[in-house]
C-alpha cells in the first residue's frame, strides 16, 4: 500500500466492543455503524447480548477505510474500490509467498528424505555386520 503509515496503536486483545474501536479510530459509533452497512469488509460478530465484537483485523480495516476516506479524500465508492484493489494485491502476494515456501518445503523434504535414506542404510550396514 503506497499510503503513509498509519501510527495508530491497537492493544493486543482478542475482541473490542464499538466504544473502544471508536476510540482507537477516533470517530463516534454511530460513523461505525455505517461504515459497517457501507463496506462488507468491517463484520463483527456479536455477542449474547447484540453487542458488536470487533477483530483486529477488523480494527486495522477500519483505520485503512479511515485513512481513504479522511486524509486520502475517496469517496465511500472510491474507497470500496481502492479496498478491492488491496485485497486483490493481498491475495496475489500471500500465493506468491506460498509459492516460495512450497518451493523450500520441497527441498528440504528432499534433503531430508536423502539424509534420511544413507542414515537407514547406514544402520542396515551395522545390522549385517
């Protein structure tokens, strides 16, 4: 993402309620709220009692829809699209990374199945001895 980068700091929890994203993102929740029916990215899950429980994953959407819409200045359907653009790299960049450990997994599975082949024949040298 060629944006600046974004110095908000997220504590290290596993679920946040509205007032404490609204907080870290400094907008109300009613603006949350929105967002939520503008962007499928942001889904928090609720709790027993309807209140919506957001991931950081969720949080760090937010502050990238944030950014778009407040200093970046897109619209809500240019912010839509520039947030497909960045799943899109995402994706392509998680495959290539994928690819790349696949490709070492490989190797040293061959490695291994090789050093493992002269360990066995080794001890099948000491047995007929």
């Amino acid at each position: 993402m060629n944006t600046k980068q974004i110095d908000t700091q997220i504590p290290d929890k596993l679920y946040f309620k509205i007032g404490e994203v609204a907080e870290i993102i400094g907008v109300e929740p009613y603006v949350l709220r929105y967002w939520e029916t503008e962007f499928s990215e942001i889904s928090p899950s609720k709790s027993k009692t309807q209140q919506r429980l957001y991931k950081r994953k969720d949080v760090e959407r937010i502050l990238k829809i944030k950014d778009l819409l407040y200093r970046q200045k897109f619209t809500i359907d240019g912010a839509k699209k520039k947030l497909r653009e960045f799943s899109k790299e995402e994706k392509e960049e998680v495959q290539k990374q994928q690819g790349a450990l696949f490709a070492v997994e490989e190797k040293l599975d061959k490695a291994f199945l090789k050093s493992l082949k002269g360990e066995l024949e080794s001890l099948l040298e000491t047995f007929k001895e």
